[in-house]
C-alpha cells in the first residue's frame, strides 16, 4: 500500500513539475502578446487623436508629420517607462511578500503547515498521501517558500532583467503602433509635398487603416482573456476610434 502511495505521489509530483513548466512558458507567452498589445494600442490611438488634431487645424503635411513623430516618440518614452516601473513595483511587492511568508513560517509554522495542508486538501488529497505531502512540501523551507508563494499568493518571482525587457517591449510596441495612422500622412507629404490637398482623403486613410488594425488586436486580444473574438474586436475599435475623434474636434476648434 505504502509502494502504490509513494509512486502516485511521485507521478503527481511529475506531472505537477511538467504542469508548471508548461503553464510557465505559457504565462511568458501571454504576458509578452500583452505588454504587445498595450504598448501597441496605446501608440496608435493616442497618437493617431494627436495627428487628427494637427490635421484638422492645419492643412500643412509638414506640421501633421512633424507632430506626429513627436507625439509617437514621446508615447514610446512614456510607455516605456510606464511598464519598467510597474515591473520594478511589482518585484518588490514580491519581495515584501515573500519576507512576510519567511517570517510567519519562522514565526507561526504550526499555521503554515495548515495552510499547506489545506491546499493540497483542496487538490484531492486526502489521509495519508496528504500528510505525507505536507511532511515532504515543509521538510524544505525553500519548497515550502514557493508552494507559499505560488499556491497561496499566486505570485511569481520578477527577475532583474525583466524590468528592462518589458519597457523596451511596450516602449517599441507602442511605437510601431504609432506609425500605423502616421504612414499615410507621410507619403503625402513625400509624394505631394507639404502643401498638398490631399489632407483630407489622408485622414480617411489613416482612419480606416486604424479602424482594422484595432479590431485585429481586439480579436487577438480576446484569446487572451475570455470573449467572443469579433465583439472583443468591435469593442476595442470603436473605443479607439471614438479616443481618436477627441482629438479631432479639439484640432477644429483651433482651425484657422
């Protein structure tokens, strides 16, 4: 009987190691389409109100570029820096954390040990396989430590690089977004020159370029989280474009 326990615990432990690098790999995965899409959407919208705005006050092409460019890359900055320091508050949170835990399993370990026994009781485990697992998780402070901070917090540990990755991420996701509403503005202006009569039909253009690549990331985004992929999609482009149009009855306001 003790043979057939150990070797189902060991086949759980097995199967929760291969679980866990699986789920890991996919927490990286969604958080990198994430940080993706945030920088992303932010840059187009912000961006693409700021140009609709030039565009409607002016009828320059050199101006409405010029702004442009210095709307996206002050957005990447910003974004940036956005996500490097909730990053750097998010790993000290998890640091703030996981000094509590040390000091109650230091401090209270007759109450640690419930709480992991209640964690795995919830998992199915039951009389002896249970205690068993309790006396092998809290043998080790450090596994006990992570099955704390895992099982309990659902808090994974923020490494240093981390920080840097996610602000050079968004950063350049929210300027590759920025782009998108900016492109047919700056091939008028190279074709045409800064005078052209085109402004309008370039408005158009980025409007509905705009339009389809917000509800792209809308679709995308809902596999992500939980939605049907075309309302997630016309939810974020109507959202967007509505953002946008702010933009443009402020410009109108101040047109000449």
């Amino acid at each position: 009987m003790l043979i057939k326990k150990s070797t189902a615990h060991a086949h759980h432990v097995n199967s929760s190691v291969a679980l866990a690098s699986h789920n890991d790999g996919q927490k990286k995965t969604g958080r990198m389409l994430s940080e993706i899409i945030l920088g992303g959407q932010d840059g187009l919208v912000n961006t693409l109100g700021v140009i609709l705005g030039i565009a409607a006050a002016s009828s320059d092409f050199r101006v409405v570029v010029a702004g442009g460019l210095a709307g996206a890359m002050a957005e990447a900055v910003s974004m940036g820096a956005v996500g490097y320091t909730s990053k750097v508050a998010e790993k000290d949170y998890y640091l703030s954390e996981l000094q509590r835990e040390e000091d109650e399993i230091e401090n209270i370990p007759h109450e640690e040990v419930q709480e992991i026994r209640d964690i795995y009781e919830k998992k199915g485990f039951r009389g002896d396989l249970l205690e068993e697992v309790v006396r092998v998780v809290t043998s080790d402070k450090k596994v006990w430590l992570h099955t704390m901070m895992q099982e309990e917090l659902k808090l994974s540990p923020v490494d240093d690089g981390q920080p840097v990755k996610s602000a050079l991420l968004i950063g350049f996701s929210s300027f590759v977004g920025a782009l998108v509403p900016l492109v047919p503005f700056a091939l008028f202006y190279f074709l045409d020159g800064p005078a052209s009569r085109q402004m309008p039909l370039a408005v158009t253009i980025a409007m509905l370029i705009a339009a389809i690549v917000l509800f792209v990331v809308g679709a995308v985004k809902s596999k992500l989280t939980i939605g049907v992929w075309y309302k997630s999609g016309f939810s974020m482009l109507v959202i967007g474009v509505i953002s946008a149009m702010v933009g443009y009855v402020v410009g109108l306001a101040f047109r000449a």
